[in-house]
C-alpha cells in the first residue's frame, strides 16, 4: 500500500501545481514549508523524501504514467530525465517501469529531452 499512497501523494502535489503554478501568496505565513512562488517545489521535496526507499522508481513511474501530459516537465524537472530513470530501471531490473517509461521517451512532450528528440524526428 506504501507506493500506492505515495503515488497518490505526487498526483496530488502535481494537481496543485497546476492550480497553483506560482505557490501560495506570500502573505499566507507559509515561508517555512518553503513552496511560494517555486513552480514544482512541493512535488520536488517528495521525490527527494521518496529517493529514501527503493520503490522510488516504481512510484516515480507509475505517478508519470497516469499523469496528464501537462504535468510530465513538472515531475521530470524534479525525478530527473527519461532517459537515465529508464537506464536506472533497466539496471535495476524494474522492467516494468522501464516498459512505461518508453511512452514518455517517445512521446514529444518529453521536457528534458525536447529538443533532442525533436531533432532526431526531423533526421
């Protein structure tokens, strides 16, 4: 059940982003949780936190597959890029992980590799 909730916690996380792009105001007496004004800031304290267990890519991946489109960039600029989490999965032996994450490696949306791969299409 532990993935499942943390799962669950990233979607959250990327679902305020996106109602929330640019934080709390200031004047909410938030400047100790440390989320005003930074675009995926909270999405990123909990994939630092989950880094702490070894089902990180599991939940990392399953959160990214179920995601909208839209917030791909958000949790990428935070997990890292497609690429080296799929050598990660591949290393680690989570096919299945790696299997969801040729999607995100294919798909042009793909923020960290953007330009890269819209580069090899137009080869």
């Amino acid at each position: 059940i532990f993935p499942q909730a943390m799962e669950y916690l990233l979607y959250v996380l990327l679902h305020e982003d996106s109602l929330y792009p640019e934080g709390p105001a200031e004047d909410e007496g938030d400047g100790d949780r440390g989320t005003g004004g930074c675009r995926g800031r909270a999405v990123g304290v909990a994939v630092q936190w989950l880094r702490r267990f070894p089902e990180v890519l599991d939940v990392v991946v399953s959160a990214l597959r179920k995601a909208d489109l839209r917030w791909w960039p958000t949790l990428l600029d935070v997990a890292g890029d497609a690429e080296e989490l799929f050598e990660e999965c591949l290393n680690g032996g989570r096919l299945r992980a790696a299997a969801h994450l040729l999607r995100v490696l294919q798909t042009p949306l793909n923020c960290s590799g953007d330009q890269r791969h819209l580069r090899q299409q137009h080869m």
